[in-house]
C-alpha cells in the first residue's frame, strides 16, 4: 500500500494509494464508508471488506448494500433519504464501534452527515470508465455522455477525500483483480484487521463475474 508521501510506481502489484491515515481520531471506532460508481467495483471491495471481519451489515442482498444506506430503496419506500441515513448512524454508532456500509453514490448523501460520522474512513474505489460506463451506454446513452458522467462523478468523489481529509483508501479495481492477495494485504492494513492465513474463499469472491452470495 502506497502513503500519501510517497510511491513505489514499479511496484506491479500496487493496488492502493492511502491517503491521510495519520488523521485518525481513534483506533477502537472507526465507520468505513465504501463508494465509487455503479458498476465500478464497489461490490467486490465491500465482499472482501466483509470476509476479511469488517461488519457491514446484516441480511444483505446479492449487491451488499445496506438498505438503511441505500437512498434507492428509501426513496421507493417513501421514506426521506437523509433523515433515515441519520437515525440509522445513531444506532450503529450506539452499538457497534467498529462498522460501515456500502453505497456507491454514496457522495450524494455523505456532505450532509459528516459531522455525525464517527471518526469516518473512506474507501474510494476507481474502475476503468469504459467498463463502467457500458451498461449506460449499452441502455442508449450517448457514449461521451456516459464517460463523461463516469468522470464528473469520480472528480466529485476525489474531491470529499481532498476536502475532508479523513484516513482514505483509494481503490484501483483493475489492479485489485490482477493482485488479489496484495490487495487483500491492503485493505486488511487499512481495515486493521490480521489478514486470513488461507484467503481461498475471498480470491474465489474477487473473480471477475456474476454477484456472488457470502
């Protein structure tokens, strides 16, 4: 994993850049918010989060994004997004110290409860915008159109980690892919959690592919 002062660009197994970790207010409670894109790898970083002990949630469907983060489903529901998200932080934080979530728009929400956040850690996942942006296009999206949504969106991401400065790991999915067990190695230092001696099962969760039960 590479800090924010420094980067070994030979080193090919490189997954990650970690960005800031030196501001973490505690090492006993810690809320991980994991987000990108859709389609941008978020699930396969949230799945490996999960087998490696992070708690993100219980009864999770296929994508492993919590409902009670997921402003989608509040939406449908017609229940007020941020109102709910606020309610939910206030259990979490009062009965678990180390947690987190899973949404990739994520950024649509996180400027507004910030200050109810206990000691936040973002993990920002980066995907080829090609390969995100496919499913746009592919439902007649104009191909511009749809990178440049895919880019504006990242820069939007990029931007909170800049402007909050909190402990950050920035994720490249591609390169997590093509070195599993560096990536495992990265995310369990970031998570601060020991790495599984055999990580068969997440190597097996991290092939490219369907969505995959845990």
């Amino acid at each position: 994993m590479t800090g924010s002062t420094q980067k070994d660009s030979s080193r090919v197994e490189e997954t990650t850049i970690s960005l800031f970790e030196q501001n973490s207010l505690s090492d006993t409670k810690k809320t991980f918010i994991i987000y990108g894109v859709g389609r941008g790898g978020t699930t396969m970083v949230a799945g490996v989060a999960k087998l490696c002990g992070l708690d993100i949630g219980r009864d999770l469907p296929i994508n492993l994004e919590d409902n009670d983060f997921n402003i989608h489903v509040l939406r449908k529901a017609g229940i007020k997004p941020v109102e709910h998200i606020l309610e939910s932080l206030a259990e979490r934080n009062n009965t678990k110290d180390i947690w987190g979530w899973k949404f990739p728009r994520a950024i649509a929400y996180l400027p507004y409860i910030r200050e109810f956040l206990v000691n936040p850690h973002l993990i920002l996942v980066f995907r080829d915008p090609v390969a995100t942006s496919a499913r746009q296009i592919l439902s007649g999206t104009p191909k511009i159109k749809a990178i440049e949504a895919v880019q504006r969106l990242q820069m939007r991401n990029m931007e909170l980690v800049k402007t909050w400065k909190v402990p950050s790991l920035i994720v490249s999915y591609e390169k997590s892919i093509q070195s599993p067990e560096q990536f495992i190695s990265d995310l369990c230092q970031f998570i601060g959690v020991e790495k599984p001696a055999d990580t068969s099962a997440i190597r097996a969760f991290m092939e490219p592919g369907e969505y995959k039960p845990i």
